[in-house]
C-alpha cells in the first residue's frame, strides 16, 4: 500500500495483478509505503476505510482516492497457481505441483476449495466493502497497464519505468471450457469487474 499526500491518493494491492513492479517504480515518490507483512502490503479496501483512512485523516490526509489495478480472474488464478506450483512450494499443503490448472480452477469455484485452491483472496471483496458496494476511485485493468502507469504519471507528475518483478514460473493453463463456464458463473462478480475496469 502507498499514500501519496500532496496527489491524496492510495494505491491499494491486489496480490498477483503485476502491483510489486508498479510499487517499485512508485515508491520513491510516496509519502507512506507499507510493504511487509504481505496483510499490509495488500490491505483491502474495505479495512483501510475501517482501519487506515480514520488514522489518516486525524494526521491530516482527508479525501484520499483509492486506485487499484485488477487482472483477468482467469489470468490471475493463472498466477496463484503457477505461484504455488513453484519448487520452493514442493511438500506444502497448498503446492499445486501434480494438480492441473483445470481441477485447480474447478476448486477455486466452489465455496469451500481444496487447499491447494483455498486463501487466494476473491478481489470483488478487496475492492468493495461488506455491503457489496464498490469503494474504489480509480480501477485498471492489469493487461493495460499503461493506463495505470500514464494515471500516476499525470497525478504525480514524474516519468515512471517499470521492471518485471516477482514473476510467477512457467506453467500449463489448460482450462476446460466447463470449468471456464462454472468460474464465470459461480464467480461471476470477478468478471463483472474487471470488465467495468479503465479500458
């Protein structure tokens, strides 16, 4: 998470949408940077307004503007799963070594997935508080990321160079078109979303 004081504006982290290099070439520029642990680092929407926008208007920052960047819900579980996929993983619970992206997927659809699939988050919930409504200012899509780049270079005033950065490893995301129904349906707000995203 950054706070940009002067610009009043917060960049909120969805986990696995591109953020660690934007925050990278970001940070320079920002007033707070919260990077560690990962629960701050990736604050959702709904606990700043609780927790983080009532500290930061008693400092003084008042009418702060949220911007977030979301990726295709299929794409994105495409990262969660090569993510837990990689050697370092081998033995855990949640690896996702030996299990396809299609059953992988399949699980992340119900409500109460396999471990492998479980803890990914669900981003209609990081950008929305409980009641459903949406409380993000600024939302971009990761696959046009030079949108969210020209948006904080126009705010900012700065010329910004991003750096490819926790990149996921390689992987098979073979997807039957059953289960890409089933994700569509079954989380169909992921969609709706990132369809109402910047384009």
């Amino acid at each position: 998470m950054l706070v940009f004081a002067k610009e009043k504006l917060v960049f909120l982290a969805v986990p696995k949408t591109g953020t660690t290099a934007l925050e990278a070439a970001l940070a320079p520029h920002a007033d707070v940077v919260m990077r560690n642990p990962p629960n701050l680092k990736h604050t959702p929407a709904y606990r700043y307004h609780h927790q983080l926008k009532p500290y930061l208007a008693g400092s003084g920052l008042k009418d702060l503007e949220l911007v977030c960047i979301l990726r295709e819900p299929i794409s994105w579980l495409g990262s969660w799963y090569r993510y837990r996929g990689r050697a370092d993983k081998d033995g855990a619970p949640n690896s996702t070594k030996g299990i396809s992206f299609d059953d992988f997927c399949n699980e992340y659809a119900k409500g109460s997935p396999a471990i492998y699939a479980d803890k990914l988050g669900y981003p209609p919930k990081f950008i929305r508080r409980r009641s459903g409504d949406m409380i993000i200012d600024h939302l971009f899509q990761y696959e046009q990321m030079d949108k969210a780049v020209g948006f904080f270079e126009g705010r900012l005033g700065v010329s910004l160079s991003l750096e490819r950065r926790n990149v996921s490893p390689t992987g098979d995301l073979t997807l039957s078109d059953k289960t890409a129904a089933k994700l569509r349906r079954k989380r169909a707000q992921m969609f709706e979303d990132w369809h109402t995203a910047h384009r």
